[in-house]
C-alpha cells in the first residue's frame, strides 16, 4: 500500500509524558553552568507543561540521576552531569523502561520472522536515540527557532 487511508492515525507515538521530559531537560542544558537552579514554574512557562505533571516528570528523571534539585529559596533543578552526557535515549527510558516497547511480542502467535523484525527495528530506535546528546539539542540553532527572549 503505498498511500495511507483516509483517517489512518497509527504509528509510533511519542507520549506527552516523554515530550515533556525532553523539553524540561533541555531547558536545563540551555542553562547549563548557570549559577543558579532553574524553579519548576520557569520551566513550565517555557514548555507548557502543567506544573503537577512536571513535578512528577522531574521525580523520575531525578531517580536516574539526570537531574538534581536544590534546596531552598533559590532552589529549583540543575542537571547532574554535563549535557553531553545526557542523551535523548536516557531520558526516554527514565520516562518508559523502553523506548519503544514489545510487550506485543510475549503472545506466542507473533511469527519468528516479525519478531525478529521487531526486535531489530527496537535496536535502531535505541540505537539512534542515544546518539543524541543534549549538549547537540541545546546548541543546535534549529531547536532555538521556539524560544522567546525578552
């Protein structure tokens, strides 16, 4: 079939969830070597993201050791190592376990020869998701198309 039906909608889907974590941690990188932490509600006013959702978000990327909080009146997140080393993969693996998950394949019915394909296709998304870094994302002229300065 090489024309997609009208009203199809599939695909591989990006939660909502992964979305945001991406972008909070790019607001992060962004400000990498700042003196002072990023608060929640900075970060949700330039990614509007709700600001419970990111509360929770922050908690797991937090479990991962990507970022850190800090304490206080001037507290908010910082990242807890360079942005070079925080890759798009890790994050989106902090969000989900796996980016792109196959718990469909654990029925038996699925044939060898599409597990296999399945498989592989989850190796190059893994793959290619952690070649990117958010040193690249925060110094890429592109990815700053969205951003208002004041």
């Amino acid at each position: 079939m090489s024309e997609l039906q009208p009203g199809y909608g599939g695909g591989v889907k990006l939660s909502v969830k992964s979305d945001y974590a991406a972008r909070a941690v790019l607001s992060l990188a962004r400000r990498f070597g700042d003196a002072r932490a990023l608060k929640i509600e900075e970060i949700c006013a330039e990614n509007g993201i709700p600001g419970n959702y990111l509360v929770q978000i922050m908690i797991d990327l937090k479990a991962r050791q990507l970022v850190r909080s800090v304490r206080g009146k001037e507290g908010g997140y910082r990242l807890a190592k360079h942005p070079r080393e925080i890759t798009l993969g890790e994050v989106l693996r902090a969000i989900h376990g796996s980016i792109f998950d196959l718990s469909g394949l654990e029925n038996s019915g699925c044939p060898e020869e599409l597990s296999s394909a399945w498989r592989c296709f989850q190796s190059d998304v893994e793959t290619a998701a952690d070649k990117v870094t958010f040193e690249q994302l925060a110094h890429d002229p592109e990815s700053r198309k969205s951003m208002y300065y004041i």
